[in-house]
C-alpha cells in the first residue's frame, strides 16, 4: 500500500473532531465529606474529569418582599476540594417565576448587579480557602531559627493557582411568555461580566423549537437530557429520563448556538397514591431489602403489600413507587444519538456527583465519555 502523502495526513488529522471535555455537575448545598476525601479525587482522575459546574445559588422570588432573592446555594465558607481544582463553571439556578413577576428595573439592571457581587464574593472566599488548603500541603517543615514567611508563600501560591471562572452559566427554565424578560436579563449579566462567556441551559422543547421558544442571547447552550416530564404526573414513565421521549425532540437542524451535553446518573422513586404524588423517596432511604419484602412488581414500579414506614415516611397498602432511575443502556443510547445528531459537542457532563450512586454508573460513565 502506498504510504498516503504527508498533506493527505495533516488533513485527515485536521478534520477528526477534537474529544470533547469531561465534565460534571455538582449539585449540593454544601460540599460534604464525598468531595474532599481520597476516593472522591480518584474517581474524578480516574474519569479524567477536567471540568466541574458548581452550584453558586438558587434565586427564587419573595412574596413577601416582592423581589428576587437566594434561596438556596453554596455556602460562603466553602472550599473547592482538588478533584474541581482544573477548572470550574459558577451555575445560578433561577425559578421561571420569578421572570413572570420581576420589574423592568430589577429585568434590566438590578438582578444581574446583585448576582455579579455574590459571584465575585463567592469565588474570592472558594480561592482564599483553596489557597489555605494547597499552603498547608506545600508549607515546608519547622526548622528552629528559620524565618518563615506565610505571607510571602501565599502571594506565590495567589499568582500561580487563581482559578477565576472564565464562564457563567445560567439554569432557567424559561416559557414563551418569560422569553423576553429572561433574554433581557441575561444581556444585563453579560455587561456586567466583560470577557466571560456566558452559557444557557437548554431543555428538550426549547432546542427542538427555537423559533417558538427564542434562542437565549448567550455564548453556549448546555442541552439537558434529563427531567423530561414533571414527576406528579402518573402516566410518565420516567420523569428523570426516558429514551423514547429524548429521541422525539432531538433532531440532526442545527441549534443557533453551540452545545455541551449533560445526561442523568440520579435518580429516585416518585411516590404515588393512586394519581396523587406523595413525595419523593431517595434509593439512600431505602433499605436493602425493602422492595423485595414489602413490594410488589407494578409496571415500571412497585405496589405496596402493607402498610410501611420509609424512613419519615408512611406508606400505605397499594401505594405505589415509580422507580425513575435512568437505564445504563439507554443512557448509552442517548449518548451515540447525541453524537450523531448534536455535532461539535464541547463538553460532555454527568448531573450529578454523588459518590453513593457513581458506583452504579461507573461502566455507564466511561463508556459514554469514550465515545466522544
């Protein structure tokens, strides 16, 4: 065989897609024990996880005080252990209420202010303790008479590990009627984060229907697979994930903006009495043998023999568990679709870490990572 010419290589070489980078979410309140121990970092490492989207804060609107305020998010204390230490993406989840009930004034300017100064104080309190944790590993051993200077080691430390997020992302689940308010909202916060990039998450129907919806006036898109139905409604069969719905809404049109990818590794059993959901009940709540003593296979679910308690909750005879736990192998499906119908992928990202449910999806996860 004659040996291809060097141009015909380059070429070749040129047009393989670049492998897209392995991200995750982490999607807590605060960071646990599960992301600073040994075995968080090697999973991470061993994953070759390069990225981390990290929960800043929840806004939802007051009532009360008839303005958007947080409600949930990660503590000013926190520090990022080193499995997020390459890079990591601030993430600000905001209800789509309140975009149906915010002024002019807070759409145009105040709201994307507020959260520019927590950003900022946020991130300089992740680094100060990130700092803090990296000195007193490289923080050279006692020598009696030795003037050590702390200061001095820290400014090094400063220069050479700052880690300021070079993007922003904003999660809302926006409606046509929201559209606008939200697309105005989100050219505020650009201005106010000069040289950032700036990214969107966008659901199933958006992406299928950009033209109804609108396309969010950001740099990126972040296409999430996942909370496909709403989980009171007892005809669906899995609100978290479900194949068949996925594949009605992706299409191979090409989506205005650039994509990432985010596929589900959670899940949990929605609580039914007879149409009326209950509750949620979280696998860590479960006992290992509760299912197979108690329950009886329904469908996708289990029926209630008993009446049962789980944990604080009391379950009666014929309620009902739908179990929405994403399938390995449909989740290996959606990943090839994704790679055949969504090209140029950036990045490819799991919601979300918890060490207590990466077990199940190891397999899962590397394979889906390999594929792209």
């Amino acid at each position: 065989m004659r040996a291809l010419p060097v141009l015909c290589l380059l070429l070749l070489l040129s047009c393989r897609q670049q492998a897209a980078e392995r991200s995750f979410y982490y999607w807590k309140n605060h960071y646990e024990s599960d992301m600073s121990n040994t075995l968080s970092d090697s999973l991470a490492t061993s994953f070759g996880i390069t990225h981390f989207y990290v929960r800043y804060l929840d806004v939802d609107w007051s009532e009360q005080m008839q303005i958007p305020v947080p409600s949930s998010g990660l503590g000013y204390a926190a520090s990022l252990p080193s499995a997020m230490a390459p890079r990591y993406t601030p993430v600000i989840f905001i209800t789509n209420r309140v975009f149906e009930r915010i002024s002019d004034r807070w759409c145009d300017d105040s709201l994307a202010l507020k959260l520019k100064a927590i950003v900022d104080e946020k991130t300089k309190a992740i680094n100060e303790a990130y700092l803090t944790t990296v000195a007193d590993k490289v923080r050279p051993p006692y020598v009696a008479g030795q003037v050590y200077n702390e200061d001095s080691l820290r400014s090094r430390l400063r220069d050479s590990l700052a880690r300021s997020p070079e993007e922003i992302q904003i999660d809302c689940d926006w409606t046509v009627k929201t559209r606008d308010r939200y697309f105005r909202f989100l050219r505020s916060l650009k201005k106010q984060f000069p040289g950032f990039a700036i990214s969107a998450t966008i659901r199933l129907f958006p992406y299928k229907y950009p033209g109804k919806m609108g396309v969010p006036p950001v740099d990126r898109g972040m296409l999430m697979c996942y909370n496909m139905d709403r989980v009171d409604n007892s005809r669906a069969r899995n609100s978290v994930f479900d194949l068949a719905t996925m594949k009605q809404y992706l299409t191979d049109k090409q989506y205005p903006l650039p994509l990432d990818a985010a596929l589900p590794v959670f899940g949990w059993y929605a609580w039914f009495r007879g149409n009326t959901l209950k509750g949620i009940i979280y696998p860590a709540e479960l006992g290992d043998n509760d299912l197979r003593d108690h329950f009886g296979n329904s469908g996708n679910g289990y029926l209630l023999h008993e009446d049962y308690t789980i944990g604080n909750h009391y379950l009666r005879e014929g309620d009902v568990l739908r179990k929405e736990m994403p399938e390995p192998a449909a989740l290996e499906e959606a990943a090839q679709l994704l790679q055949q119908q969504v090209k140029g992928l950036r990045r490819i990202s799991f919601f979300h870490w918890d060490t207590r449910l990466l077990n199940t999806y190891d397999n899962t996860i590397r394979k889906i990572y390999a594929t792209f």
